[in-house]
C-alpha cells in the first residue's frame, strides 16, 4: 500500500469519527462538551495536515515526471 493510499483511508477514518461525535454531541453532557469539542477540532486539524500532506504528494509526483 502506498503512502497516498494510506493518508486517504486515514483521512476517511477521521471523517468517521468526527461526523459519530457531532452526532452525539446533544447527548453529551453540558459539562463533558467543551472536552469533546476540544477533541474535535484536534481532529479537524489532523485531518487539514493530512490534506496537505496528500496535496504535497500530489505535487511531488507531477515534478518527478
């Protein structure tokens, strides 16, 4: 399995989670959600450098050819 191939599953994993929490958000605690928020956007950035990384990849490649 390549490196890009890796970072998409990886990206699509957090996405997964991500939408599972805001789905549960409501049920949560008022005093547990600023934790869990927290943990969201933590998520949120991982997922934006993964991003990145898949478009740093993607020009990679195109140079190399």
């Amino acid at each position: 399995m390549d490196a890009r191939m890796k970072i998409e599953q990886e990206i699509e994993r957090k996405r997964k989670i991500i939408e599972d929490c805001e789905k549960i958000m409501e049920q949560i605690p008022a005093h547990l959600r600023p934790s869990q928020e927290f943990a969201l956007n933590i998520y949120k950035k991982e997922i934006e450098a993964l991003e990145q990384e898949l478009m740093n990849l993607g020009n990679e490649n195109v140079i190399k050819k």
